[in-house]
C-alpha cells in the first residue's frame, strides 16, 4: 500500500484554495443551493464505497460497504434533486408568464 | 494489476473530468444565471465518477452494489421532493449521511487492514472516523430539532462543556494511541463511539437562532470527514471534492458567526438560551403602539418605498405566499417594495431566499443585509416579518445588551417602522427589543399569514 501522502497535502491544500475563492463568489442568495449541492458532490464518497463492497474482501466489509452506498446514493440523488428543484424558482423581475 | 491497463487509464480520465467538472459546477453556482447549468455539471461529473468507478478492476461482484445503488436512490428521491419549509432539516440530514458513509468506509478500511497500518494512514483514519461519526450523530440531533422532534430550545447544565471536551479529548487519545500502536485493534470501538455520543452532547446545548452556524460547521466536518477519506483510499477526487465541501462549509459558518457578531467556540459552547430568564424578567413596563389591518394599508398605500424584513416567524407561519400578495398588490400601485435579508435570519444560510423565490419573488429584489441598509434611511416604511434579533438596535447602541456589535438590518432609520409579531414577548434569546417601542414604530399584533392576508384585502378593498 503506497500511500504518497505529500502529493495528496499538496492536491488537498490546492483544492482547499479553490474551494475558497470559488466559494467566496458565490451570492448570498444562493446559499442554500449551495450547501445541496457540496452536499451532493461531498456523495462522491460513494465510489470508495463501491469499490469496497465489490472486492468482496471480508463480510463486514460488504455490509458496512452497503449501508455506506445506500446513504451517499441517497445524498446524491436528493441533493441534486433539490438544488436544481431551488434553482428553477429563482427569477429575475421582468416580464413572465403568468 | 493485472487487469488490461487501457481500463485504468480510462478511470483515471473520467475521474480526472470529474473533479474539473465539480470544480465548474460550484463556480456556474455563483450567480442565479447560470446556477443550473453548475447543478447538470456536478451532474455529469458525478456519472464519470460513478461510471468509471464501476468498471474498476477489483470489483467482482456487482450484486450487492447494485442493489444499494437501487435502494439510494429510493431513498435519495423522496429526500429531494421535500417541501422548501422542510429544507433546513433535510440539509441536516444529509449531512449525517454523509458522514455515516465515511465512518462505515473507515471503520471497514481499519478492519481490513489492521494490524499493519501504517502511521499516517492510522492517523487520518482516526480523523476520518471521528469526523464522520460526531458529524453523524451531531446532524441527526440538528434534523431531529429543526424537524421539531427534539426540543429547540438548548439544554444545558453545569460543567457541561467540561465533560464534552474531556469525551473528546479520551477519544483522540484513544486515535493517538492507535496511531503509536495500530496492534491495539481492541481500541477502535471507543474512537468510533465516543464521538458518536460527543456528536449528540455537542447538539444538546444548541437553540434554533444558532443552527445556521451549526449547519454551516457540520457541513464543513463533513468535508474534511470526505477529504481524509481520500487520504485513505488514496483517491484525489475524493480529496478535491471534500476541500471543496470543507471549504464552503467553512465560508458559510464565518459567514454566519460574523452576522450573529460571535466566535466559533462561543456557538459550540456558550449556549445563548442561557440568558433567558435574566432576559425575559428584564422586561420592561411599556407598551408599543399598535395598528389594525386597515390602517397598515393605508400607510403602506401611500408609501413610495416599502422594505419588506422577513425572518423565522414568516417561515413558521407558512406566510411568503400571502407575503407575495402584499407584493404584487403594492407593486401594482407603483410602490417600491425590495426584500433586506439578514445573513443569520431563518434556520439555515439562504433560507429566506428559498422562501421567497419560491413564493414567486424575483431575486433582484432580495437584497442582503450590507445592500439594503443603505436605502433603509430614504424608505418610508419597514414592514418586519417575523424578524427580531436581527433587528434589534440595541445591537448597534447599547453596550450592556447580549447582542451588542451584531450587525442588524437598520430597521429603526426608516420613516415608519411596522412589526408583525403575535405578542410582545421577547424573541429568540429573550432580548427585549426596544425598536418596538418608537414613536415612529407600529405593532402589528397576530399570525403572519393572516394578518398580510387581511393587509392585502385592505388594499384590494380600497382600489376596487
């Protein structure tokens, strides 16, 4: 097991640094939206927990692996769901339809 | 590795697509413009992912994967169709999702490996499970009190922050200790459970005014919970995508400390409700002056320009469609009306904008705190919905009061003032508010959505 830790603190603190100035752009209005949707992307633990039930290693592997795929599964859909839900309703001012 | 090569290379691309693509999908988020061209980017980025990730090579039984990926979904879907007032609670519950996911994974990575773990793969495992699973229990406790399960209001007692950072500190010993001897397999029970119970004594103490912070914070562990997983697994994207979660949560809970005017450690364990009594006897012997339906109409007929100051109570009243009625009817009057909303008012970042958006308002006219306190002195009414901390200008010129130095939306410098409350009764952390007793200020006494219901009566009466 290689583990090529400075490599992962350098991408981490990289990203940490994106993460803030994208973020910071972010309005105030959309912060709810927001947190869905990291929320949403944060389920992308779910393929470590793919990987982890399919190689079958050990039983409590596989059950934990499951329960850990049905809760990020569930993140990921509903997150999604309810962001691009909050999104639809924002509109400008201007004319629409009734 | 035996497996053909071509087939890594393709998982390492997609992954590689991924984490560009979540990258773009939070930057298009920032403007109500291209926000949902960000959420089919996170979207597609996540397909990758996934995508990629089942055709890794180690994957030999796809049975098991299949059947939770069906069973998420049909638990994912009715989680996204909640309805918008439900929306804090379900944000909560999310994120103890997300960290039930990280904990199980770390739980089974240790017990896969040990005894041979290596120091620093033990030591961000400690910091994975002990994220995870506070994370876990904490956003629970927050579902269960947003949801109404629990009770809202903070329970404390003494010593209490006492015996919280003592669990805490015996659960990070713990990890130390197993970070010097990962043989001690007998230990990891105790670096799994005992934040699990620090998660729901951390909840305990906290009231509803704070859960915005408290949201924000867990949303953040949660993020860092995912990044050092990635350490573990040894999987950038995961690494990427949890700075960037970690990160926004971070912005979001500086954001809200900043608005209540207080530090991290002073929500975690200062337990505001603790000065009700102090605070609720303190009351003092005046009475506001108060107005019908009919004479708020009237004035708000004849105003130029209107500032509408929602908070909580509107969402507890359910009043934002009653709310839009208000502003259509003085829209069409050729009044002004725009929205001022306060960082910290409601029970998560953004809700009143959920709120109102989904009422039909358009965004441009939801303004927040920094944007509207300068047209505050030239409007003629200030028209507060269920707000009242966030108001207070005790914040601004009274240096005895709790809230002292907490910016606040400034209300009091309009030319008339008008509050919707259903009694006098000291808000949220039993502050009493001495905007309600201006002279330019009027009371309105009753429940949100009725009594805007009957404003909008009023004005309809009046112009047919």
């Amino acid at each position: 097991m290689k583990l090529d830790l400075l490599t992962s603190l350098y991408v981490f603190m990289l990203a940490a640094f994106i993460g803030f100035e994208v973020i910071r752009r972010v309005s105030p209005l959309l912060h709810t939206p927001l947190m869905s949707l990291t929320n949403a992307l944060d389920a992308i633990a779910v393929i470590g927990a793919i990987i982890l039930v399919g190689e079958r290693k050990s039983a409590l592997s596989t059950v934990l692996g499951t329960i850990a795929i049905v809760a990020a599964t569930s993140n990921l859909v509903g997150g999604f769901l309810i962001t691009d839900r909050m999104l639809k309703m924002f509109r400008p001012s201007g004319p629409k339809k009734p | 590795m035996t497996a053909a090569p071509g087939r890594e290379q393709l998982i390492e691309v997609a992954y590689l697509a991924a984490t560009a693509l979540f990258i773009l999908s939070l930057k298009w988020l920032g403007s109500p413009a291209t926000a949902r061209r960000g959420v089919r980017c996170g979207e597609l980025g996540m397909l990758l992912a996934v995508g990629g990730t089942l055709l890794h090579h180690g994957i030999v039984d796809y049975k098991w994967i299949a059947a939770a990926l069906a069973l998420g979904v049909i638990i994912g879907t009715p989680l996204g169709r909640v309805q918008m007032t439900a929306v804090p609670q379900r944000t909560a519950l999310s994120h103890a999702f997300g960290a039930l996911c990280v904990t199980l994974v770390g739980t089974a990575e240790f017990y896969l490996r040990a005894p041979d773990v290596p120091r620093f793969m033990m030591a961000v495992l400690a910091l994975e499970v002990i994220l995870g699973s506070l994370t876990f229990t904490g956003s629970l406790m927050a579902a269960g009190k947003l949801q109404e399960i629990l009770p809202q209001r903070p329970i404390t007692y003494r010593g209490q922050n006492v015996v919280n950072l003592a669990l805490l500190a015996v659960a990070l010993g713990a990890a130390a200790y197993l970070v010097h001897r990962p043989g001690q397999t007998q230990l990891f029970p105790a670096v799994v459970g005992i934040p699990l119970l620090f998660g729901v004594l951390m909840i305990i103490p906290i009231g509803g005014a704070d859960m915005p912070t408290v949201i924000s914070l867990l949303n953040s562990y949660a993020g860092l919970a995912a990044a050092a997983m990635g350490f573990v697994l040894d999987s950038k994207l995961l690494i990427i995508a949890g700075a960037l979660d970690g990160a926004s949560g971070f912005i979001l809970s500086v954001n809200m400390s900043k608005a209540m005017n207080r530090s991290f450690s002073n929500v975690l364990f200062g337990a505001f409700g603790q000065e009700q009594p102090a605070g609720a006897s303190a009351q003092p012997e005046r009475s506001g002056r108060s107005a019908t339906p009919e004479e708020a109409a009237t004035i708000l007929a004849a105003a130029s320009r209107v500032v509408i100051v929602p908070g909580y109570g509107m969402a507890v009243a359910q009043a934002q469609h009653k709310v839009r009625e208000l502003y259509d009817a003085l829209t069409k009057r050729g009044v002004e009306v725009k929205f001022g909303i306060h960082p910290v008012a409601g029970r998560m970042p953004g809700h009143m904008n959920v709120l109102l958006a989904e009422a039909d308002i358009p965004y441009d006219k939801l303004l927040d705190m920094d944007e509207i306190n300068g047209d505050l002195p030239q409007t003629d009414v200030a028209l507060v919905i269920g707000a009242n901390d966030v108001t207070n200008p005790a914040a601004r010129n009274d240096a005895s009061s709790p809230i002292y130095g907490m910016p606040i939306l400034d209300v009091d410098r309009a030319r008339t003032v008008m509050v919707i409350k259903r009694s006098m009764a000291a808000g949220f952390a039993g502050i009493a508010n001495p905007l309600y007793y201006l002279d330019k200020t009027l009371m309105l006494f009753g429940d949100a959505r009725s009594f805007v219901g009957a404003i909008v009566r009023e004005l309809a009466g009046a112009q047919g």
